[in-house]
C-alpha cells in the first residue's frame, strides 16, 4: 500500500494562541513538510486546491512544481484539481509541467469541489455543477490520450486537431477521481478505469463499503481489468507519542474549522464527544498514537482492500513543529507496520 499525506494548506489564527502566520511563512512550512515525508519514506504528498482566505494554496501545480525541485522520490498529486471551474488544457499542461519537473512523479486528482467559491470567481453557473465536471473530464482524459485533440462540447469552445504541449514524461499522466460519497461519481470513475479517491471525514469507513463494490463492478461492467481499478482513502489523521497527546493537540483545531464549516453548511458544532466517537476504532479519525494510528488503517484496510492512504494532518491551524513531529512518527513507526501486515496479507490472503 502507498501511503502519503495530503493538506489543504490552511492559514488560520492557531486556537490557543491566536497568532496568524502570513502566507509567506506558510508555503515555507509546507515545502519543509514535504521535504520531510520523502525523507521519512512516505510515498505520496498532496495539495488541495481552494480559493478562500483561510488556504493558501489556490495553484496546486506551482507549489507542487517548487517541490519538484526539493525531492527526488516522493509523488506530487493535487488532493483536489476543481477541474469544473478549471480549464483542461491549463489543467494538463500545468501538470504535464510538473511531471517534467519531477521526472515522471506528477498526478492530478480531479474532483467537483466541495467548495463552491471558484466557480463565481471563473465566471461559471452552479446550476452547470454537473455537467461541467463530466465535459471537462472528457476532455482532460482525450488530452492526455492524444497530441492532437479534435473535441466538442456544450459548454466550451471546441477544438478541431489541436495540439497541446507539453507531454509529461509519464505516458499517461495518472489522473485520480476523487469522490466524497456521490454514486454516481464513484460509477464514473469506475465506468472510465480510473483510479479511485474517497474521503471519509465522518460516521463509520463500513458505511462506504457499498461504494467501493459499486466501483468495481462499474469497473467490470466496463471491462476492465480488476488491476487498473486502485483505490485510495482519504482520511483525518494525527499521530503524536501517546493517545491522549494526539488527542489533545488535534482537538481545537479539528473543531474550530469544522464548527466553522458546519455554520456555513447547516451542520452543527463540532463536541469533544462526537469527536472522541469519530476516534473510536470504528471512527473516521486516524487521531491518536502511532499504534492507534497503524490499527486504524488495517482495520479500514480489512474493509476496503485499497491501495493507496492519504492522511490530512492539518485540518485546521497547528503549530509547524507539531505537524513536522506528526510526519516523522507517521513515516517511521506507523508506515512500515502498515507496509509489512498489508504485503503479509496479499501474500496470505484468507
């Protein structure tokens, strides 16, 4: 199994102390935590795209494509593209960039968006929200398949054998669809044989179960091969030296920004309680010690057989030496208990 991290990159005042680091000093704490998660042996790192106040990583591709530049093993994927307020083209020759950059090691995870800020800001109608993902997907997909595009759509301009360069060294460039819990998002994915990413940020990983399943079987019905349909999981992790620790430190700024969240959404607050049940062995949180953490992911291994984990550490605002003190127990005591029981089990299946 690949394992990595993923961030939104946020920029809000710290809970307990208020102080706010500028965007500068941000974006240099993100590029020394990449740089760590390859030093400690992690697979992949990603970076999720928003156009808020509280994120600073509105460009994936450019920060992604300065890590290219401090790295040399780890992969770099968006974690998510909003490719419907997105241009493919742009999308691919940004990310076409990157690969050349980083020698082969660029992916793009396209999503819808879960945040709607971008599509107001790109002059785009939410009552399109559905169509302009399947279009623009289509698109991205002939792009990357072909040199020269001759495509049409609805929504944006055709192109009659257009030729679009950048070509990534990969051949082709991975793009990931990243779901939050849509079926029909989940059959898409599976329908096209692309590789799948589902978050879960809430409730029981069982509940998802059926999701996965009907990936595969869009995926066979399709007729493709078992091999190509990769799943990832996405979920909110924290690894500290002891339970309680990990607790503790990840609580405020876990309930701050989903509280926050949940008062533009219709949710309500975040609660220490229901935040102790989402870390309970059958919770979505991978919140605790890296024993906790290691059974955590087994335990959604058991139940989803997938091939790839990505952990997002910092869900809102954490001091940078706790989140880089987090990367180093996740990369050294968590990834290679997790590497050894998983490659023990496809060896020894039951």
């Amino acid at each position: 199994m690949e394992l990595g991290i993923y961030t939104f990159a946020e920029r809000t005042p710290d809970p307990a102390t208020g102080h706010l680091v500028s965007p500068a000093q941000r974006l240099r704490d993100l590029m020394e935590e990449i740089e760590l998660a390859e030093q400690v042996g992690l697979d992949v790192f990603g970076l999720g795209e928003h156009h808020r106040q509280d994120y600073v990583v509105s460009a994936p591709a450019i920060v992604l494509a300065a890590a290219a530049e401090r790295t040399k093993t780890i992969r770099l994927t968006s974690a998510v593209t909003v490719l419907s307020s997105d241009d493919p083209i742009r999308v691919f020759q940004n990310f076409a960039t990157v690969d050349l950059l980083s020698n082969g090691r660029a992916e793009i995870m396209a999503g819808r968006g879960s945040f709607i800020e971008s599509f107001p800001l790109f002059g785009y109608d939410l009552n399109d929200y559905d169509t302009l993902f399947a279009e623009k997907l289509d698109l991205l997909l002939k792009i990357r398949d072909e040199e020269n595009v001759t495509w049409s759509g609805r929504l944006r301009p055709a192109l009659h054998n257009q030729a679009v360069y950048p070509r990534p060294v990969q051949n082709p460039l991975p793009v990931w669809i990243a779901v939050g819990g849509t079926p029909q998002s989940v059959v898409r994915a599976g329908t096209l044989g692309l590789p799948l990413a589902l978050a879960i940020i809430g409730g029981e990983p069982e509940r998802f179960a059926p999701l996965v399943a009907l990936y595969h079987e869009a995926g066979r019905r399709a007729g493709h091969a078992p091999s190509r349909l990769k799943v990832g999981i996405n979920t909110h992790a924290y690894v500290a030296p002891d339970s309680q620790q990990a607790a503790d430190e990840f609580f405020p700024p876990y309930a701050h920004v989903m509280s926050k969240i949940g008062r533009e959404r219709g949710w309500g607050p975040t609660t220490r309680e229901h935040f102790d049940a989402l870390r309970s062995p059958r919770g979505a949180l991978a919140v605790g010690s890296p024993q906790e953490v290691i059974d955590k992911i087994l335990f959604q291994h058991e139940i989803f057989n997938h091939d790839r984990y990505l952990a997002q550490f910092s869900v809102g605002t954490m001091p940078h030496a706790q989140i880089m003190r987090s990367i180093e127990l996740f990369g050294t005591e968590v990834a290679p208990v997790v590497r050894k029981e998983v490659a023990s089990r496809q060896a020894h299946p039951r």
